[in-house]
C-alpha cells in the first residue's frame, strides 16, 4: 500500500456524501468523495420536483438544483470528487479500493464516510420478468436523465412519495399514467403529492395489487386485483388494465454491502427500509467509519444532507479540528434541523425509530 | 328419484343430434331412441353409476347424484377437464350452473371411467341441501405456474427452488444462497433478497428482524478480474494536491 493516506474519504455523493464532505473540508479535513455516476448528486440530480422543508433545508428549491448548490460549495472548500469511479472493496485498516475504467486503486483514508444511498424493492408476480417492468426509479432516471419515456400508457405500483412524485413526472415527460395502485387501503405519500396527479384524473385502485404483466414479449397490460386481509389477491375479482410499462415503487433498502464489509454492525429497522447498519448518534457506526443519508435508513433527501452534515463535523472533531466554539453547539445545530424535519404525521415514526435504534446498541 | 344410489342425471336440454350416451352405456339405462335429436332419458332402475356416460358426454351434460349416502350427506360426481385436479380429501368450493358458489364440499374419489381417456370424474362429498344444484367445482389455481415464478433475476432461480430450500432447512439468506445461487449474480442480491427473507418469514416463525442479511462478498459490484488485478501496484496519486490538479483538469 504505497498510497498516501488521506483524512476522510467518503463513498457516494448524494446529499448525504456532500453534506459530509463540505462540512468536514470547511474545518481544514482533505477529503476525497468518490461516486460511480458521471455526474455528482445521488437521487437528487434526477429530481425535477421542489422540496419540501423549511428555508433552512432549502425547500421550495428543486432537487437538481440543491445537488448543484451542494457541488458548488463542496468544491469552494477544496473537496475532491473522483466520479466514474466505483468502490468495489472495503478491507482491513480503512482500505478502500476503486476503480475507474478498468484501472483499480486502493486508498487508504484516516476515517471514511459510507454514504452509497439505497437500492430499490421489487416484486415477483407473474410475467414480472418481462421487458416493460422496472423500478419507479429506473422509470425516473429515464426521463429525467436521459430523456426517454420507457413507455407511453404506465401502471404504477406503490402509493408512497415515490410513485406519487414519479406518475407525476412521467405525465410531464409526455406519457399517460392509466392507473396508480397500493395493497393498502390508503396512500402512502403526502396528501399534495396525491393530489397533484388526482388534478390530472389518474385513477388510484387501494387495496389493490398486480397479479400479472400480460403480453407475449412485452408487457400490453395487466391484471389487477382487490386484496383480502392478508394482501392476498382476490383473483377471481381481478380485471385487466391497458398498459406497456408497469413501474414498481415498493420501497427502498439501505444499500450495506460495503457497510458489511467494512465489519460495520447491522440491524433491522422496518421502519427506515429493513436490514441497515447500525450508528450512533453522530452516525458512526465503528471505527473510523460512518454511515450517513439513505444507507443510515431510508429518509429523503434532506434529512439525508443532514445525517452527512452530523458525520462530516463529527470526523473534524475527531481529528481535531472542529473549533472550541463550535464544540457540542453544532451538534446541537444539526439534530435540531433534523429533528423538525423528522416531525409530523410520518416523521414522527421515524425519529422514534431512530431514537431506539440508537438506544438500543449494536444488536448483530 | 331413488335417493339412496348413485344415479345419472342428465342436463340435456336442447334437441341436438347427439346420442353417445345411449351408446355408451353398458347396461341399457340411456334412451335416445331413432330420432337422434331426441333428449336423453334415464331409467334410474337400470342405471348402475358407471359414470361412462359421464366421460363420454361431449356437453359434460351428466353428473351422478346420491341425495342421501347414510350418513346424511350427498354424493355429485362431475366430470373435470382443468389442471390441477384435486386431491382425495381435499376441501373444494362447488359451484351451480351459472359457476356461482354453492359451499363447501369434500372430495372423495377421482376416477377416469375410459380407459385411455383422460376425463376424470370428481366425487365430492356436499350437504343435501346444496346436492341437486352442484354441476361443478371451481377451478384451482395453479400453484405451478405460480412457483416458476422468478425470484432472483441474476441466476434465474424460481420461487419453487426457493421453498423448496426452505423446507430442507434453510432458514437463512445465506443457507438459501448456498443451495440454490439466489443473490449470487449480478446485483449481488439487492433485487432479491427482500422477496426471500418475506419467503423464509412466511415458511418459518423466523421474523424479519431475526433474519441477519445476507453476507456480501467484495467486490461489491461486478468488475473484471483484469481490473481486480490492476490493483496492487497503482497509486492512484503520489499527493493530495497532483490529485487536486488532476481532478480539476478533467472538471475544465
Ligand atoms: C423518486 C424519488 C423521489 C424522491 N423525492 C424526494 C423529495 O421530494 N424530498 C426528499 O427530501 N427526498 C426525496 N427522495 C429521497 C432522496 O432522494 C433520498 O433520500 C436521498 O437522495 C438520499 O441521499 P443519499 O446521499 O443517502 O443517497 P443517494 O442520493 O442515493 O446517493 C448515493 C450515491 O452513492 C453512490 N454509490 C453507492 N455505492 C457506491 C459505490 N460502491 N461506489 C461508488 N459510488 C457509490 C450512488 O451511485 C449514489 O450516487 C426521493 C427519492 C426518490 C427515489
Ligand atoms: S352411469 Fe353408467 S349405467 Fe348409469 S346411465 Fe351412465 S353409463 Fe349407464
Ligand atoms: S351425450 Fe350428452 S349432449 Fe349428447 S345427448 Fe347425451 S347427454 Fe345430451
């Protein structure tokens, strides 16, 4: 390892890694913020929607925007971001190794911040497999991105801010939504997000699930179903919707393969997305080792800016460098931000959650 | 109507030119008569229950009927030409001629009357009350197709696979990793893993919070091992500030 060693590398340059990153290297921290994607910004930058918050979370500002205010800032502190460039092992003394292209690195790094987001759910139904399902996600990515409708008439699946927020954009991209579902019998989302896509007459089928995607090669539609009490389908009651793109917005799972291997302890919050590792309340999870944003349990992104923001100080403390000033103060700062994001009807939940996961310690 | 043996009883309502039943029947208990357009008539003292008659019926127009088997409860017999057949104990819903349910009845004994045909007659056990409107039961679902179903898209392992691990004892993400490949391929288990830890709750008493993840294995994502070997003996930068200059050359 004849690498020379740097202060905080941090994996993942969403809201989380940024937030991190700028509030470490604004206290005198070098640090290295590597992402896989071409361009900086995690979820954010596929995010067209205003946020919601207050001004101190930046809300009413579009998601991209934020992203690019955050890149801004993280470059005026002299933060490095390496993009292209995936990190594919996490060995014994806080060796990270990446690669680019087809060159693989190793980087050793004093602390390390975690901040690799989540992946999506999926389910198994019949004709799942077939081209013309995907992820809500992958829907958004392209049209926002890219700038491609995956199709023209969409069913989605999952009533929750994510399938609101992306029938909404997909209408907007030009397709038509013919239909939003949930096995719950209510919406899962914010009541304006719902609203937004009622105004354009989609219509919402609760207590429903999809039973199959019909089509030969590709999906032409699907057949859906009221579920009994136990979210089984009731299939002899299903009916048949006109569709070619069926996107699933069933949740998200903080994505711990690096946090395992690392050696950080896991431990299962359903509440925040399942299986996640474990931190503290300033986000470390071990060692040298911090975890921050959607792999800390699935929020949004700004509590996600946040949690960086918490670990990002909490790595200048630990080298020193945080100002007498600021000591415990800031910290202070933080959790009160987060804590009045955490509030109200669905953040209540989860500060709850995270209150006990913290409490009660490394469980595995 | 004699209440106490099996009788066929015959739903031929139109004057179509159809006869295999009178043909069919061994012992003469069917009449048709000359004119093939003729409705069928059973002569319930000659009618033994053979359920040819049953197997042979084009319309699937015959079922056999016992209102009364001593113990106070019926006995229909109808043919069933749907996959998956019952089984012998089972539990099935019988229907009416419109299809609609009529309750619960047994099912007491499969039987395929033609050698070498496959029709099979489905005996099931019902309350008198319901016996004279049964025709049919409703179909079963396809538990088959339904476990073809893929759980892991990477190494295309089937829900049938994975229960099928979990009765032999997996009862770990990782114990079902080993057996079957389910998390092994391309993304490494993100798309799968929560399908199989719900399967391995619905199959044990396990809860999710019990269930630990599955281990992961670097690399994390898939690269080649030319890559992978690339490593050793390349820094990435020889110091902060040539990886400074470097990183703002390729943002210019
Ligand atoms: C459709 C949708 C709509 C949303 N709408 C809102 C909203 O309105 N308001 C709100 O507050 N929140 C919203 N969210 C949630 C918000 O986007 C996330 O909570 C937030 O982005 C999480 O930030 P993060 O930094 O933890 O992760 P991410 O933004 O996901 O960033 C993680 C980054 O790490 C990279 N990475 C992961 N592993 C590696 C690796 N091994 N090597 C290199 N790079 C890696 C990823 O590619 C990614 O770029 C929405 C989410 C979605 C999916
Ligand atoms: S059940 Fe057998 S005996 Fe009775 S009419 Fe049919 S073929 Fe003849
Ligand atoms: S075989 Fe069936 S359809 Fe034909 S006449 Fe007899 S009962 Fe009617």
């Amino acid at each position: 390892m004849n690498d020379s060693k740097i202060d905080l590398l941090v994996i993942g340059a969403g809201p989380a890694g940024l937030g991190a990153a700028i509030e470490a290297a604004k206290r005198g921290v070098k640090v290295l913020v590597v992402d896989e994607n071409a361009k900086p910004g995690g979820q954010l930058f596929k995010q067209i929607h205003k946020f919601f918050g207050s001004k101190e979370h930046m809300a009413g500002t579009r998601g991209f925007t934020i992203g690019e205010m955050l890149l801004e800032q993280a470059r005026e502190y002299g933060v490095m971001v390496m993009l292209n460039t995936l990190a594919w092992g996490f060995f014994a003394n806080n060796v990270v190794v990446v690669k680019q292209h087809d060159q693989s690195y190793s980087i050793q790094a004093k602390k390390v911040v975690l901040a690799t987001g989540a992946t999506e759910n999926t389910l198994s139904f019949k004709g799942c497999t077939k081209p013309g399902v995907m992820t809500a996600g992958a829907a958004q990515t392209l049209i926002n991105l890219s700038r491609v409708t995956p199709g023209e008439k969409i069913l989605m699946v999952g009533t929750g801010n994510v399938g609101l927020i992306v029938s909404y954009q997909l209408m907007q991209a030009g397709a038509q939504v013919v239909g939003i579902l949930d096995a719950a019998p209510v919406v899962g989302g914010y009541d304006v997000h719902a609203n937004k896509i009622r105004k354009a007459h989609v219509p919402f089928y609760l207590g429903h699930t999809v039973v199959e995607a019909l089509g030969k090669e590709e999906v032409i539609g699907a057949s859906i179903a009221p579920v009994d009490c136990n979210f089984k389908p009731l299939e002899k009651e299903g009916f048949f919707v006109e569709c070619d793109t069926i996107c699933l917005a069933v949740g998200l799972s903080p994505r711990l393969d690096l946090a395992l291997n690392a050696g950080c302890p896991s431990t299962y919050e359903p509440l925040l997305g399942g299986s996640m590792p474990w931190h503290d309340q300033r986000m470390r999870s071990m060692e040298d080792v911090y975890v921050a944003g959607d792999v800390a349990g699935i929020e949004e992104a700004s509590t996600a800016l946040e949690e960086g923001k918490l670990a990002g100080v909490a790595v200048a403390d630990e080298l020193g460098l945080l100002a007498k000033e600021e000591q415990g103060v800031i910290y202070e700062e933080i959790q009160s931000r987060l804590d009045k994001l955490r509030s109200g009807l669905y953040g209540d939940k989860r500060r709850q959650a995270k209150l006990d996961l913290i409490e009660r310690g490394c469980t595995r | 109507m004699i209440a106490n043996k099996l009788i066929a009883d015959i739903h031929c309502i139109e004057p179509i030119p159809c006869n295999p039943c009178e043909t069919s029947c061994p012992f003469g208990a069917i009449t048709i008569g000359s004119d093939i357009t003729n409705l069928p008539v059973v002569h319930e003292d000659l009618c033994r229950g053979c359920g040819i008659c049953l197997a042979v019926c084009p319309g699937l127009a015959i079922r056999l009927l016992q209102m009364d088997n001593g113990n106070n409860r019926a006995i229909v017999a109808f043919p069933y030409e749907y996959h998956p057949l019952p089984q012998k104990g089972d539990l099935v819903t019988v229907v009416n001629m419109e299809g609609l349910p009529l309750g619960q009845g047994t099912v007491t004994r499969l039987q395929k009357p033609i050698k070498n045909d496959p029709t099979q007659l489905v005996f099931v056990e019902v309350d008198p009350s319901i016996a004279q409107e049964v025709r049919s039961m409703e179909r079963l679902k396809d538990n088959d197709l339904e476990e073809e179903l893929i759980i892991c898209r990477c190494e295309e392992v089937t829900r049938k696979e994975i229960l099928n691990a979990i009765q032999k004892g997996d009862h770990s993400l990782d114990a079902v990793k080993r057996r079957t490949r389910a998390g092994m391929g391309l993304c490494q288990g993100k798309s799968c893993s929560k399908l199989v830890s719900r399967m391995i709750c619905e199959q044990t008493n396990i809860t999710p919070d019990q269930l630990a993840p599955a281990s992961k294995r670097q690399p994390v994502n898939p690269i080649s091992l030319k890559t992978m070997a690339s490593t050793s003996d390349k820094p990435l930068f020889r110091d902060l500030d040539a990886l400074a200059r470097e990183l703002d050359n390729e943002v210019k």
